[in-house]
C-alpha cells in the first residue's frame, strides 16, 4: 500500500483514537514481515513509543495479529497472557489499559493494528471498542487509498514516457476545442500547445492544410473540432506546412474522450508522419509512366505496395505479394534473431510453404544462399540452384527449390535486416529485369513495413515488461491468464499457477541497500525464466513476489519446476512457492488464491519450500538442506 508512514490522516487517526479511549498513547501499526512497523503514535509520557520497529513476538498486539480479533484488557499487567510482554513487563513500557482491534484488508488478511495504552488500568465499553474498530476501518481505507494513489501516479509515469517516445504527435482538445496538450513530438512540429487561441485559428496558426496542400482548413474541419462533432475520425490525410515553408503529410486519427458515466471530456488525435510513404508511392509512380511497357507490371506492384502498406501482418503481406508478382512458386523472409541456442537466421514468415519451422540458419557454421546474400547486400540470381556451391540442402529439400532469387532486405543505414528467398519449383534460365526490379521494390517496402511493425512491437512488449527486472508486469500477466484458461477450458489440457516469493528480501534489502536488492530481483527473473519450457509465462507479481503460468502442466510437475526454480535462487537466498491447478469452471482468481494460501503455508512452515494446494490434500516437498 506504498509507505504510510508519517501520514498526517493516519495520525489523525491515531489521535482521536487516543482521545476516544481516554488513554494516554494510541498508536498505529503495519505488518513488514515478521514484524511491526509504527507508522503513527501520539501520546506524551513514558508509554510513549520510541521504537519504529519491534517484532510481532515482543508486542501485545500479536494476540490482535494472529487472531485477526480485537483484544481489550482493563489491566495487561494482570492478564496472563499479555504480561510477559516487553511492553507490558517493564523491559520497553509498563503498559495496564490496553486495547488492540485489527486492520483487516479486503481479502480477509490483517495487515497491522490500531492499539490504545495507558499507564494506568483503564476499561472501556463495548460502544468505545466498537467506534475503536471503526477507526481501524477508517486507517485500512486511508492505506487503499494511498495505494491507489502511487498506483495512478506509477501508470501516469508510464503513460507520459510512452507519449514522449512514440514518433506520433498526440494532441489533445477539452470539451470545448481548446488544446490542452501537445506530447514531445507534437511539440517538435508545432511548438507549445496554446489554450488560450480562438479555435478558428488553429488551421492558420499551425499550418494545416488538404492533403494536397492547396486549400489551408477552416476551424470546424481542423481534426480536433471534427472528432467532437463527428465522434471520431480514422485515416484522414492533411498537410502539415510550417513557418519556414517544410511540408509534412500526417494521416489523423482521433476519438471522443468520455467520462465513465458518458460525460465529454475532449478529443484526442493522432497525427502520424508518411511523408516518406507517399514520397515512396510518389516514387513509384513516376517509374509506372518512365517504364510504360511495363505498366501492367507497375500497376500490380503499386496494388501489391499498398496493400503491405496497410496490412495488419507486412511479414506475410510482401511475401504473397513478390510471390504474385513473380509467379513463383513459394516465398520465405528470413531475419536475425537471438535464440536460446545463439544468434540464428530464422523465418519471419513465408507463402507457399506448409511448415516453414525448417528455415532456420547458423551463420557461424552453415552455409547457404541466404547467408550469402545477407553478407553482400546484394541480389542473387541462381538458375539451377541444386549445383551451386553455397547451396544448403535441406532448404532445397524442404521448398523442393529448381530455381531462385534472394533479395536483401535494406535497413535505414543500408545494412541487411532480412532476406526475401523467391523460388521456383521449375527451371527458370534468366530472370527478368522487370522482376528483378520489383523484388527489389517490395523489399525497400518491406524494410519500411518491418521498421514500423518492429516499433509497435517494442511498446507491445515494453507495456507489458517489468522495467526493473525484464519479465512481463501485471498486464502481462491478466492477458496470459485469460488466454490459457480460454485454452485450457478448450481442450481439457492441465494448467497450473504458482506464486514464488523470495524469502526474507525486505531484510536482505534492509542488509546491502536497494541496488543490491534489485541485483537479486533482476537475477532471480533471469534464472527463473532458464527454469521454464518454451510457452511457460514468469510475470513479476509486485515487489519480490513472481507469478507463473505454465500450460500443459499439472501441480505436480508444476512443484518440480518450482524446485529447480528454488535451486536456483541467487546471491545464497531462499524462496517459497505456492502451486494450485486449475480446474474446469474456476476462475482464475480462486486458482491465485490457492496459490496465495499456499504460499502463506510455506512461509508458516519455516519458508524455503513449495507448496501444492489443491482440493484434496497439501503437498509439502522437503526443503533443501543447508539453506
């Protein structure tokens, strides 16, 4: 719930708690492990607390903790229980009236106490400890809200990165049509955002006009005052001119901002930069009329440009197209990728080909014409490719390749990102220049498209990646989750969640500092992850807790992982591992819970262990010796 102390509510809690009782000192308290944490205190005298942490052990308020209860005595000192505590015998305090009421969270758990003191023997009635519980209600809700609090302000932190990185200018409108926020892009092309302007001169003031650059807006066509009125706006092409004459062509799309209860809030547009896709389509266009003998060819390019263009997969979309304009029999785009057994060529997609899972290369011990290809940067034309010396017989075998031609795939600074294979299945003596052109052109459109798909995949992932230790965060999480039941639900194949948390870390943390402590967290994911198969999902749960997900696995092999994963933990460190299955008609939060019960076993049972909880019976595995 972040960090509460020094909260002026919460001590204003803590007071009227003391002047409710009448007793000299009350005092707040929150759970951090194994002990308790005094985030408020109020009150003068000797019973006034001087410590910021004690353990649960040595506090009257383990009796409130561990029977999630209140407790009120008139006198401590006489009761047999709560005498033989430090705060009670003489050691920290002498404590006689006492009063203790938990602060329960909404899952049921205690997560620390509000305790009066005094003194002197002193008894309250039934009304006051009830308006006592109360206030402890009142202290949870402060705490929730406080949470909820750093939770907006972590995702506003988000939010305001991802706007200052993505190359879109973002604007934004209030209900009125008056801007209230350019992100850094937009800034770039038109300097700061003014509220204050009559909207009508926004066309003028920032140099907006028709695609063609002819006609300069009027107010009410300007984006944002065409989203209030009309709702939304998709695909809509303007010319941007500024001051100094440079035009930039921007597609606009834009939506209503609403309340949750349907309330206007604004407009929100998108203005993205394809000036370099209509100077290429510019390009390509003046070649259709200098090559009029080849218009027919031209034009099918240009369809074929456009369609890779718009396409939701651009991988897939250039390959059909070089295949329909090439007749060729199968097309295959290969690109560099980092894979658990080093860097590798592999297929990125690919027509014709009924499992391409056989096109992967290794440029450190395999030869092949692709490899050739990527090394030059040039093209490669080869007629009767089963002779050529750099030929690899297993991508001959698996396209059943007569003839071929390879294409590097261009990056911004001319380096090969990718090869386009184009093979026939039958001879082909020469290749045309026509054809050769083309495959040429659709691979400057394809490194165009493969830019663009490798940005949005980056925030893809970025959104969903845990910025400190490089696994998948809560969204991460939910969207694996909600597609694994989906799976499991289909097919009937076993699922099983487990929670791991690492052991002591607040304590390690308080030991060697916090960048040490993120040492161990970003460690911890990497070994953890070396632990799973291919298709198994590790998210960080928050703090030092992880979550996996892991298809086609019952608990019990599920308990195996989480041993090698226990094995495993860096920096001499131990972890506990709660394991559940899920089951047909559960859901997925039930199943976290039992993962979470679990858990909590294992940290009761003296940590270092996993955990299996199902609907039968605990399953305790040892936990390893010398931990």
């Amino acid at each position: 719930m972040g960090d509460p102390v020094g909260d002026p509510e919460v001590q204003a809690v803590a007071r009227v708690a003391a002047e409710l009782t009448g007793m000299a000192v009350a005092c707040v308290t929150v759970l951090d492990g194994d002990d308790l944490l005094r985030v408020a205190s109020t009150g003068e005298g000797p019973l006034r607390p001087t410590w910021e942490r004690l353990a649960l052990t040595d506090a009257p308020c383990e009796l409130t903790v561990t029977s999630g209860r209140s407790v009120h005595v008139a006198d401590a000192a006489a009761d047999p229980v709560l005498r033989t505590s430090p705060l009670v015998d003489g050691r920290l305090a002498a404590v006689r009236g006492y009063a203790s009421v938990p602060l329960t969270g909404p899952d049921g758990r205690v997560l620390g106490t509000l305790c009066t003191m005094d003194e002197a023997p002193r008894a309250l009635t039934a009304g006051r400890l009830s308006a006592l519980e109360d206030l402890g209600a009142v202290v949870v809700a402060l705490l929730a809200r406080r949470r909820d609090a750093l939770r907006s302000a972590r995702q506003g932190e988000l939010t305001r990165a991802v706007l200052a990185a993505v190359e879109v200018a973002i604007v934004v409108a209030d209900p009125e049509g008056h801007l209230v926020m350019f992100n850094d892009t937009a800034r770039r092309w038109f300097g700061d955002a003014d509220p204050g302007r009559d909207v009508d001169t926004y066309p003028a003031t920032y140099g907006l006009h028709s695609a063609d650059g002819r006609t300069l807006l009027s107010g009410r066509d300007a984006p944002l005052q065409r989203v209030l009125a009309e709702g939304s706006l998709d695909g809509v092409d303007l010319l941007v001119r500024n001051a100094f004459g440079d035009d930039r062509r921007v597609r606009c799309t834009g939506r209503r901002m609403l309340t949750g209860s349907g309330g206007l809030l604004g407009a929100v547009v998108a203005l993205q930069d394809v000036t370099a896709d209509r100077d290429r389509e510019e390009s390509l266009q003046a070649a259709h009329e200098e090559l009029a003998r080849y218009a027919g060819q031209m034009r099918s390019l240009a369809r074929a440009s456009r369609t890779v263009a718009t396409a939701d997969d651009p991988r897939t979309a250039v390959c059909a197209a070089v295949r329909d304009l090439t007749a060729a029999d199968a097309v295959y785009l290969l690109q560099p990728r980092s894979t658990p057994e080093g860097e590798r060529l592999v297929a990125t997609a690919s027509v014709g080909i009924e499992d391409d899972s056989f096109l992967v290369l290794d440029p450190a011990t395999e030869r092949a014409l692709p490899l050739t290809v990527l090394a030059s940067g040039q093209q490669l034309f080869v007629a009767d490719v089963p002779s050529h010396p750099d030929t690899n017989p297993r991508l001959v075998v698996g396209t059943r390749t007569r003839s071929g031609v390879w294409q590097p795939v261009l990056g911004a600074d001319d380096r090969p990102v990718g090869v386009l294979g184009v093979v026939w299945q039958r001879p082909v003596d020469e290749l045309p220049g026509p054809v050769a052109s083309m495959v040429q052109t659709l691979a400057g459109e394809a490194a165009h498209t493969l830019t663009r798909a490798a940005l949005l995949e980056q925030l893809a992932v970025a959104v969903e990646r845990d910025p400190l230790t490089g696994v998948g965060n809560r969204r991460h999480f939910d969207r694996v989750v909600a597609h694994e039941v989906a799976v499991a639900e289909r097919t009937g194949a076993p699922l099983t969640f487990a929670l791991v948390d690492l052991d002591h870390f607040k304590r390690y943390n308080d030991a060697y500092g916090h960048l040490i402590g993120d040492d161990l967290l970003r460690d911890f994911a990497r070994v953890a992850g070396e632990q799973l198969r291919p298709g198994d999902s590790i998210s960080r749960w928050g703090g030092e807790e992880f979550a996996l997900v892991l298809p086609g696995c019952t608990a019990a092999a599920a308990a195996e992982v989480a041993d090698r994963i226990r094995a495993a933990v860096p920096h001499a460190q131990t972890a506990t591992v709660g394991v559940a299955q899920w089951t047909p008609g559960t859901t997925a939060a039930a199943v976290l819970g039992r993962c979470d019960e679990a858990l909590y076993r294992g940290k009761g049972l003296g940590r270092d262990r996993t955990v299996v909880r199902d609907q039968v019976r605990d399953q305790v595995p040892a936990a390893r010796t010398g931990s």
